[in-house]
C-alpha cells in the first residue's frame, strides 16, 4: 500500500465519478482505468480515543498502524486503507455483507475489532484478482450474473473462497450451508450456488489460494473471534432482535 | 409505432449478455454511495424516538454540542423543512400541487412523534463515534400518548386520533374517503348467485430490507447541492429536494453510480437526503448520513399490512356473479404512497366493488416495495378464490380459467393477451395433474401438495430521454438518467442502443446516474425502465442514423449529437405483462415446517432483452414472495409500540438455505409496443409467489392458512 493515495480533491473525485466505464461484454478484461473514487478517509486517530499500534497483512501488504480500539476491522479497511469493495450492510452479524477472510477463515469484519487483527492475515475483495486475472470464482460470478445489485457479492465471494479453500469440490447444499451466513436481498441465491459449482468445476480455483506470499505472523493478541457465520436451519418465531437504541 | 423485427434478426437483443458492470461489482470497485469520500467530510447521526406515539416537551441539545467534534445539531425547533414525498395526501406524490395544499405535512423533526424510531434530532461531528456519542447526550423529555398499531383497531372510535382529521389518510382533495373502484351492482350480483362466500385474509408489514442501508453524502458549493445518495431515480430525487429546499431544480445535482438494491424505497428523496443537506448548508462542510440496519428498517419503509375481507357470489356452474372487497391498509402515520389493494382486476366478473381505505396507525412507514399493492392482495383474493374453487368441487385451474380476465375491467382490450397460454404451459411443465391432488388427501407426517396463482400487471408506455453522441473513434456513448437499482438497467440500455444503431455492444459507452450529466429518466420504479427509457434510447439511435445517412460519420473533433424524448402510447389499449405461478410444498405436520420442492414460474413479458437477467429478476422476486409467505414480519410489542424483529435475523428474511431453485419459462409475445416488443419484468416475480405458496398449503394439510407470515406456528395451531 506503499504507493496508495492518501487524499483526493473533490475535483479528482467528481470526474472520477463521470467516467465512461467501456461496455465490457463477457471476458475476463478487468478495467483498472477506473480511477479511485473511494481514497482512504484518514487514518486518524481521534484525540483522546484510546488506541493501539497493530501490524497486519492486508491482501499481501503489511501495515504498521494506529487503531482506535473502538474502530472494526470493517471500519479499518473500508475507511482508513480505503478497500471500499468490503461492505456493510448491518453492522451487527446479521447480513454477511462485510466477509473476509481472516488467516483463510471467512469472518464478518463488522463483527471483529480492528485490534483483534493484530498479527493476522486478512484478505478482502480487491485481493481476490491477479492483476487483471480474474479469480475464477469472480469470473464465475461474472458469467452466472451472480451479483443483481452487487453490494453483498463482495461477501459472497469471501464466504465462497473460504469454502473452496478447505472444499474444493462442495455439493449445492454445502455450497448453500457454507453462505448461509451471506444475505442477498435481491435474492439470486440460485445463481450464487450456480456460480460457485462452476468455478469449482475449473481446475485453477484451488492454484489460486494462499496468493498472499506472505507468512502468517504467530502473535495473535486480543480475544479470538471465529467466524461468526450463523447457520439458520432452524428459525424461532418472534426473535427479539438488539436492543432499542 | 413500428413492428418488432423477427426475433431471428436480433444480434444483440435476447441474447443472454453479462452485465456491462459485472466486473465492477465483483471485484470491489464499483463505487456505491456509502464509498464516497470528501475532503473535511463530517459524518451524521439521527436520533429516534423510544415512543410510538408521544408529544415532545422538551429537547436540550447543548451537552451534545459541548462535545468537542460536535458541530451542528438540529431538531424541530431549529428545523423546519416539510418532507414532501414522505407523506403527500392521498399518495400523489407526483403533483406538486397537492403537496401544498396537503393538511398533513410531514416534517423532517415532527412533533408530536407518531411512531417508534421517528427522527427527533441530527448531529454532525468530526467522525461517525463522536457522534454516535452526542446522541446520547440529548435530552429528550416526551409526554407519552396512547398508541394504535393495527390498521382496523385505528378505526374504532375509542382509538386515539394520530391526526386531528382522524385515521382515514386524506385523500387528494384533503377528504378523508377510501378509494374505491365500483362496476355493475354487486347487490344484485349476491341476489342472483346460486353460492355466497365471505372470508377474511390479513398480511403483515414485511420491509424491503435492500442491502445497502440508507446512506447520503452532502455537499455544497456555493448555493449548489450535491448529492451522493442511493436513489432509484435521480431527476425525481433533485425535483423533490429543490421543491423540500425550496431551490430551483439546477441547483441541485444527485450523483448514483451504484446502488445496493431499494425495491422501492429509495425512490424520491428520503429524509436523510434533506438532514444531510441541512448539516451540510449549516456546517459549510459536506456531511455523510448513515443509518443503521435498525433505523432503515423502522425510519425507511415498507410494504403496507392489509386486512382484506372479500365476499365472492358464483353460480352453480361456477362462474363469478359478484365480487366485493373491503381493506384496510396500514400507512404507519405517514401516508408515503398509495395503500391500495390490487387482486380485483384478476377476475372477470359483471359486478364488482372494491373499497380500500388507508389507514393510519403508530407502526413504522409504509410505502413501496416492488410490486407495491400486489402481493399482499393476490394472495388474499388468489386464496379467496381457490377456496372457492375447493368448495365448488373445482380444479383451482378450471375455475381461473373460466373466470380470469379477458380484457382489462371487462371492458378495454389488452394490448395482446397471453394470460391462458402461461397457465396452460405452465401446467405442463409443472405437471399440475400428477402434482395436485384433492386438498388434505395427504394425511401422513410429511404431506406434499401443489398450489398456483396467476398475475397481470401494468406495463404501461411513458415519457423518458436518451442523448447517444458519436465520436470519430467510432465511439457511441449513450446518456441515460438510470441508476441501475440491481435488475441490469445500464446493460439493457446499452444493448438496446447496440441493437439500433446495428453495432457491437463493446462500441457502447453508457453514462449514467448523474442528473447534470444525463437526461431524464423516469427511474427504476415501476418496472417502467426498459419500457420507457428503453423507448428512449432507441428514438435516440433512429436519429443519429438520420445524421448519419445525412452528414456522414464525424471526423477529427466533430460529433454527431442526437436525443430523444419521446411519450408513447398504446392507442387505447392496456399494456400488461402476465404469469402463473406453479408450487409445490412439503409439510411437516410434526414441526410444522414448511419447504418448497419445485417452483415453476411462466412469465410473458413480451420480448426478453436479456435472457440472463431477467432470469435473475424472477428468480429473486419469487423467492422474495416466499419469504413474505412463510417468514417475514415486523413483530410489534403491543404495549409499547416497539417493534421487536427489526433487522435480517428477526424478521427472518430468507437466505441460501430456504431458497429453493426457482425454474423460470418466459413466452415471448409480441403486442408491437415498447422497445423490440418488452414489456415489464422487475417487478412481475413477486407478484403472485405468496398466493402459489398458501394455495400449495393448502392443497398440503388441507386447512386454509389466511394470515401471514404462514409460521410454524400457525400451521401446527390450524392441523390441531
């Protein structure tokens, strides 16, 4: 993240935002022209809020950072390294919107502190690609139409290559047990096993793992929060929901 | 009005095409509203009200504006900007005029607040904690009011009043009057039927629970607003905040580029839109609103619960003689769209009557969510009638085939009419005579059953803008005002201008989402876009073919520039897509448990653009209808007024392991209007699912299930 860039004027962002985006038909061309639209807010730390220096791996990049204790994993990516591509949709372990994998596991990052990662590895969305090869779960994703309005697919797709990484070759209904935890409001739940199935049935899935380079750092401090994935095969009527604000 | 061409000529057109922005949206780059970032950006928070119902006596505001970080906070007594599309009388929210004179304004910060999770306050600070941490320091004393949730109970006498009018939503004329829709004499209709049939069907609030949460960012320069913020329509989103601001529609710029679904409650501006402009003008810094799941699902919208009670007259042979309906909708206490109770139109009968009032009750806001008023009336009315058909010792199919609609109110031709050939192919496919059985012939613990349903919906012709602009690259880059809510708006566009201009679809560049950069577009509602802006486009391509074949193609610096507005029309006939459903379920008359083994859905949305995703459109929207048949709702504590199931977990939306595959069969008919002869399919999906799901219960256990969500519960109460 050496090279990333910090801030961006209004008027960078504003002709970002009109570009002309080339009508890619199928194919894996990924058009990296697109310019950042999304820079890292600031890294920040509020005066007074208590903090912690962590050092983590992002998508192969190590980070030596100041974190506010407060701030989640979500928070650090998508605000203070600028990885947007991770969403939220819940903030609270509900959707599976803002999966990554942590040390390989798929976790929701709305759900872990930003400090629990000191140590560890994460992998988000923009990781998933080589350059402008796509993974083939993406490229799956890409032909099966997997993502209607797109802002769980970044989810999906971690819970997916958490899945073939420990499964190469899962059935439809462990392909749907393993997301359960990942919610898709337009409902395309279909074409997200279809496509899963499909980029399992390509021979390059597995070859693809472990792209990090990286060696997992050993210290891990702070309380271990395992995926938080809820598997919902048993729904209870009148679930009280969090607290009133 | 020209003719479609033959489907065979078509190169790009109903050819199954990924999406022009798939690669975007999976490799984390498309940039939603809640991505953008601004230099020296604030970030807001609302705070809700803990009461249903209650008067505001005091707020005190300056703990919260001692925090350091804080900068601005706003409430009622220092904000006073009306909401106009968020409670227009009588659901207008199109008419400007009747905005002004509506007696029922919804503001930004009301008081008294008329239901849980209501705006009481907004605060910008320097970052999102701070705060989230000034919230709290507001102090908010409130004098409690009594409350009324349930839509029939609000009109009780005894009820308290949540507007000095009464519950009855005013309508356009500021009359507290139901809608109603008469033909024939239903009178004399019940006094000639052989059998008379009542009932009693009821559904819940189900919220469209679109995953990207309500987010807008703010920013002024000068007296010109910009606004990032997820809207299903950009021009009506700047319309309706220059009306709220009271500055002209130049001065205002909404930007759209992605957009994590809205299923119709990200059309026209929100509330957030005007707080964060306010914090925005107030501060001098741009602002970014965010809401939390929890206040999406309580201070957006969602579909409106209904009760339906319908009185059904037939003949002894079977045939519908009268027809009436008397609703009831709950708004919530704003009446943010139009609460009405579609299913009526499905029948052809001499003698109808159908009485719908809107009604206002303490629950969280209704409004639209795709397909607003159909949904939860074919299910009562589809339900209504198969019943029927049970008790005539009639096939469910038989009995909708000899009643179902023919032309639109028995009166005006459809434009074509394919409603029969969907049933009957669907049947087959389905294989209904192997699958349906005499309902309740299945007596073990696990018994199967099949059910079906059928649906027309509007597909009307309108008013949108297209500009196509031709370099001398060979470049055609098409300007259209879509935001592409998720059904593939901006792949469709392309492709339709691919198709006209007779060049490949990589030669397309599309712009998009940004109204000072693109035409009006009638935006993703309605199922209208492929329709109209469609339309649009392919106006657009004629006449810069016309340039073409005039000027020849442009060279060094030049351009060929052509646009389009058209309005068509359909000549005095009505335009509608059609469809029938086909379920099958498996009951589990120990647990109660409901699982769908085979859905089949036959669509004939005239021509299919893009074979790939309108699948996913109908496939997403029948499983939609299946988890507003057997899961969602908003539970509410009675007492309290507070609802208790507000978020993904509670009110139990569906995921990957209660969605069963859905096969979708599309009947390509042509009726020679709309763009290469489509019609709409957004919103078709879900409009008959929830009816094919209780019809297959009930063929299943043989007990009719009339209230939804149909739980576990309520099956095991009804086979005790």
């Amino acid at each position: 993240m050496g090279k990333r860039k910090r801030y961006i004027s209004r008027r960078q962002f504003l002709e970002g935002t009109g570009a002309v985006i080339a009508a890619a038909t199928a194919g894996p061309a990924l058009n990296l022209k697109l310019p950042a639209a999304n820079p890292p807010a600031t890294d920040d730390v509020a005066p007074g809020a208590p903090s912690t220096a962590i050092r983590l791996v992002v998508n192969g990049t190590e980070h030596r950072l100041e974190v506010e204790d407060r701030w989640t994993l979500a928070e650090l990516l998508r605000d203070h390294l600028g990885l947007t591509g991770t969403k939220i949709g819940c903030d609270r372990g509900e959707c599976g919107a803002c999966t990554v994998l942590l040390d390989g596991n798929p976790v929701y990052s709305c759900s872990n502190l930003a400090v629990w990662t000191d140590g560890r590895e994460v992998q988000t969305v923009e990781g998933l690609a080589h350059g402008e090869q796509l993974d083939p779960l993406q490229q799956a994703f890409v032909e099966h139409d997997g993502p209607q309005c797109g802002f769980c697919t970044s989810g999906q797709l971690m819970s997916a290559k958490g899945l073939l990484t420990h499964n190469p070759h899962p059935t439809a209904h462990e392909v749907q047990a393993a997301m359960a935890g990942n919610i898709c409001r337009c409902s395309n739940y279909n074409r997200y096993v279809e496509a899963v199935l499909a980029a399992a049935a390509t021979k390059d899935v597995t070859a693809s793992k472990g792209n990090l380079g990286h060696s997992t750092a050993s210290t891990k401090l702070g309380p271990e929060v395992s995926a938080t994935k809820r598997r919902r095969n048993s729904r209870v009527s009148d679930t009280v929901a969090g607290g009133a604000r | 009005m020209s003719r479609i061409p033959a489907l065979g000529s078509l190169k790009t057109i109903g050819h199954s095409t990924p999406r022009i922005d798939a690669i975007e949206r999976v490799t984390g780059k498309a940039t939603y509203s809640g991505d953008v970032h601004l230099t020296g950006m604030l970030y807001a928070r609302i705070l809700r009200s803990p009461h249903a119902h209650a008067q505001i006596r005091r707020i005190d505001i300056s703990k919260a504006l001692a925090l350091p970080g804080v900068k601005l906070v706003l409430t009622h007594e220092n904000c006073t900007v009306v909401w106009g599309a968020g409670s227009v009388s009588g659901g207008r929210q199109y008419v400007d005029e009747i905005k002004k004179i509506t007696r029922q304004k919804r503001y930004v910060f009301n008081n008294p607040v008329r239901f849980f999770g209501e705006p009481v306050a907004a605060v910008a600070a320097t970052n999102r904690h701070i705060a989230e941490e000034a919230l709290k320091l507001i102090t908010v004393e409130y004098d409690a009011l009594p409350l009324v949730l349930d839509q029939e109970e609000a009109l009780r006498p005894e009820s308290v009043k949540i507007w000095p009018d009464g519950n009855i939503s005013l309508d356009a004329k500021n009359e507290a009057k139901p809608e109603v829709y008469r033909r024939g004499d239903v009178e004399e209709g019940f006094r000639k039927a052989d059998h008379v049939f009542e009932d009693r069907y009821t559904t819940t609030y189900v919220h469209n629970a679109q995953m990207e949460p309500r987010v807008c960012v703010a920013s002024w320069e000068g007296d010109k607003l910009t606004l990032y913020t997820p809207t299903q329509g950009t021009s009506n989103c700047r319309h309706d905040m220059a009306r709220d601001l009271g500055i002209p529609d130049e001065k205002v710029r909404v930007v759209c580029q992605y957009m994590g679904g809205g299923f119709g409650n990200k059309n026209q501006n929100q509330d957030a839109d005007l707080i964060a402009a306010m914090l925005a003008k107030e501060t001098g810094s741009p602002v970014k609103l965010e809401l939390s799941r929890k206040e999406d699902f309580i201070g957006v919208h969602g579909r409106w619960p209904t009760t339906q009670y319908y009185k059904v007259g037939v003949s002894s042979d079977g045939v519908l003689q009268a027809l009436q309906l008397r609703g009831y909708s709950g708004m919530g206490p704003y009446r943010k769209n139009s609460g009405g109770i579609a299913g009526i139109e499905l029948y052809q009968c001499p003698n109808v009557e159908s009485t719908v009032y809107p009604v206002y009750t303490n629950r969280a806001v209704s409004g639209n969510y795709r397909a607003p008023e159909f949904p939860q009336g074919f299910f009562g009315i589809q339900s209504m009638m198969d019943d029927v058909a049970y008790k005539m010792k009639m096939d469910p199919i038989e009995f909708v085939l000899k009643n179902m609609t023919r032309r639109s109110n028995d009166e005006v031709p459809y434009s074509n009419y394919t409603l029969e050939e969907c049933i009957r192919s669907g049947a087959d496919a389905f294989e209904w005579k192997k699958r349906w059985h005499a309902p309740g012939a299945d007596s073990g613990a696990i018994r199967r059953g099949a059910g079906m349903s059928f649906m027309t919906i509007r597909s009307p012709l309108g008013q949108s803008s297209a500009v196509i602009r031709l370099d001398s690259n060979g470049r055609y880059t098409v300007f259209v005002g879509v935001t592409d809510i998720g059904a593939g708006a901006k792949t469709t566009m392309s492709m339709i201008a691919a198709e006209e201009l007779g060049v490949p679809l990589s030669d397309v560049d599309l712009v998009w989402g940004d109204t000072d950069r693109c035409p009006y577009s009638v935006g993703e509602s309605g199922s209208r876009t492929t329709d109209m802006t469609g339309y649009a486009v392919i106006e657009a391509a004629r006449d810069l073919k016309r340039q073409i074949a005039e000027k020849g193609l442009p060279k060094g610096e030049n351009a060929l520039i052509a646009s389009a507005s058209p309005n068509p029309k359909s000549e005095g006939k009505v335009r509608k897509a059609f469809g029938a459903h086909f379920a099958e379920v498996e009951v589990d008359a120990e647990l109660g448990r409901v699982r769908v083994l085979k859905y089949v859905a036959v669509h004939d949305s005239g021509r299919i653009m893009n074979p790939l995703t309108a699948t996913s459109q109908v496939k997403g929207g029948v499983t939609q209808g299946i988890g507003m048949a057997l899961h969602e709702d908003l539970v509410y504590d009675r007492s309290s007024g507070q609802p208790l199931t507000a978020g993904y977990y509670g009110a139990r939306i569906m995921t990957h392991l209660d969605a069963p595959e859905i096969e979708v069969i599309f009947i390509e008919s042509d009726d020679g209007y709309g763009p290469f002869g489509a019609k709409c399919i957004g919103e078709a999906g879900i409009v008959h699912a929830v009816a094919a799901i209780g019809n297959a219960i009930f063929n299943s256990i043989g007990r009719r299930m009339k209230d939804l969500p149909i739980t576990r519960d309520k099956i095991l109460g009804a086979l005790a």
